[in-house]
C-alpha cells in the first residue's frame, strides 16, 4: 500500500491486529501508524490518556493515516486491572469534559441500558431465549432498568480488556483502541472491567479507589447501576459467546451467572 510518505520510510504491518496498523520506521524516528482511526483520537491525546498525536494526513485513496509516538512497553497483566492506576486513568476519562465535547462533535454513539438489552435480543438464539435462568435475569433487568440522566452519560472507552492497556517502559499507562468509545453512563464501564479483573468481595473497595480521584464518594445508586450493567455483560457474553461457537466458555459464564443470581438478586 501507498502511505505517501517522504521517502526513507519503511512501513512494517503490526501482527495480530486488524490490518490497519503499521510501524514507521526512518533512520532513527519510529511511529505508530494507524489508517482511519477516529478523529477523536486528538482529544485523546490532549488529555495523554493515548500516546501523543504526532501528524494527521489524507492519503491519496481518500483513506486517513495517524501517527502516534511509538512506545516500548507492555500490555497489563490480568492481575494488574484493580491497580489504582487503572482506577485513576479510568476516572480522567469518565470525567473529562473536552472528550464528551469532542466524542458528541464526531458523532459519538449514545448508549442506553434500553440499547444494550435490544442488543442482547436482536437475533437471540431460541435456546438462549428459553433458557431459564437467561430468561429470568433478562426480565429483571428489563423492569429495572437505570434512570440516569442523558446529561449525566460520558465518554466510555467500551472495550476494557487487559490487553487496551500499555503501561511503557517510562511507567505511563495509556488506553488504546478506541473504535468501541460511546457516550454512557460511566457504570457500563465499570461493570465490564469490575466483572472481569475485580472479584465481586471486592467491588466496594475498588470503586472507592476509583472515587478517590474526585471530590464524590460512592454510592449506593452508582453500585446498583454496577450492578444492572455487570449482568448485561454477563448476558451479551454468554450470547456472543453462542454465535462464535464457544460453547465451553458460554457454560462457564452461565455457571457465573447463576453463581452471582444465588448471592444477589437486587439487580
């Protein structure tokens, strides 16, 4: 492919993403390239939530080509998600009010608890949709959906694995990956990441972690909509898990499921 660049350039296709990232190489200089990334990526930068923006350019083709400083590091261990930087990065972006701005300018995509159960629905498997214990936890969330003001929703990075993480050799964390960012309440967040890396005797304190980078304190709404949120995951979990025919790791998240239903049933 043409990346109409200076010449010197080498530009080397990264492993294991989707084809459209690349590392730029010239003498001594070395970049991340990405082609259409999201032109929120610049916010993201200003905020240093994403290593640093260096150029923005229109290719030829019509395609869009970012570079970004290019970064030694690592990505997060599983084990390393409740750290407190984790926490902090995380309550930056949740409370940053040039991102909503500029998420809501691009087009950003709004969010609602409604949404995520139509999502959950849509093409719903008939055994997934008799199952009963799916069936009974969907119901509930159903009729106790969140109420939160839209005015209240904010950014959300909406894809909080361990492996959107790069902690580089200088010790910054960053977020990377932003093509599932929305505008949501922060609790859909937080529920993905608390119900993968944080164990549930564990969430208050988490959350009070993730509370003392601001003036707030938790409360028992926020928990609730936790909550709400973490058995939604639970459910898109399972169902995309059934498409992608995972059907080991579906029974396992099934078996949590009912798990978590035995030990609280005020979703």
């Amino acid at each position: 492919m043409d990346f109409d660049l200076e010449n010197g350039w080498r530009i080397l296709p990264i492993d294991g993403d989707t084809g459209t990232a690349y590392m730029g190489i010239r003498q001594q200089e070395k970049l991340f390239l990405k082609r259409n990334t999201s032109p929120f990526l610049a916010a993201l930068s200003i905020e240093g939530i994403t290593p640093r923006l260096v150029w923005t350019k229109r290719m030829t083709t019509g395609d869009t080509l970012t570079a970004q400083e290019w970064l030694n590091g690592r990505c997060l261990h599983k084990a390393e998600m409740d750290s407190e930087a984790v926490a902090a990065l995380l309550y930056r972006l949740h409370h940053s009010a040039l991102l909503k701005r500029m998420l809501k300018q691009v087009g950003g995509q709004v969010v609602t608890p409604e949404e995520l159960l139509q999502r959950y629905f849509r093409g719903l498997p008939q055994d997934l949709r008799h199952h009963p214990l799916l069936k009974t936890v969907a119901n509930r969330l159903r009729a106790k959906q969140p109420q939160v003001k839209r005015s209240n929703y904010e950014v959300c990075h909406g894809d909080l694995n361990h492996k959107n993480w790069l902690l580089s050799d200088q010790g910054n964390l960053f977020l990377v990956d932003w093509e599932s960012a929305v505008i949501a309440d922060p609790a859909y967040d937080l529920s993905m990441l608390m119900c993968q890396y944080v164990p549930r005797n564990n969430w208050q304190q988490w959350l009070q972690t993730y509370q003392a980078n601001g003036p707030e304190q938790p409360s028992d709404d926020l928990m609730l909509r936790i909550n709400w949120y973490s058995f939604c995951y639970l459910l898109l979990q399972i169902k995309d898990k059934h498409q992608r025919g995972h059907f080991h790791e579906m029974n396992q998240d099934i078996i949590k499921l009912d798990e978590v239903v035995k030990k609280q049933t005020d979703i």
